[in-house]
C-alpha cells in the first residue's frame, strides 16, 4: 500500500475512534481522564492526519527519494 494511502486510512480511523469516543463516552467519568476529552483530541491529531495524507496524495510522495 502507497505510503499516502496508508496515511490517509490512519488519520480516518483515528478520527472515527476519537468521534465513537466523544460520542458514547459522555456519561463515562475515570479519574485520570475525561473519553470526551480524549475523543476531541484523537479526532483533532485523526483529522491533521488525514489532511496530511491527501497532500501526500495530491504531491505524489509516493516517489523513491534518494
């Protein structure tokens, strides 16, 4: 799998964890952290992610660097 592909799936699945989080996670208090927190952050770093990789794939970085 391209590089830039994998990116992209990573940043979906980051940000889809992060949704299921701050979504089912609101009556949910653990004393270290709050998952709705949690989940805001995750779909934050999930989106960059898969901003990061469509710019890949715009770019074509999936070129041999030397």
């Amino acid at each position: 799998m391209a590089p830039a592909r994998k990116t992209l799936l990573t940043g979906l699945a980051t940000f889809v964890a992060g949704l299921a989080l701050w979504l089912f996670g609101l009556d949910v208090e653990i004393v270290v952290f709050t998952p709705t927190k949690v989940g805001m952050v995750l779909m934050v770093i999930g989106g960059l992610e898969v901003l990061y990789g469509l710019y890949k794939t715009v770019r074509g970085d999936s070129e041999v660097r030397r």
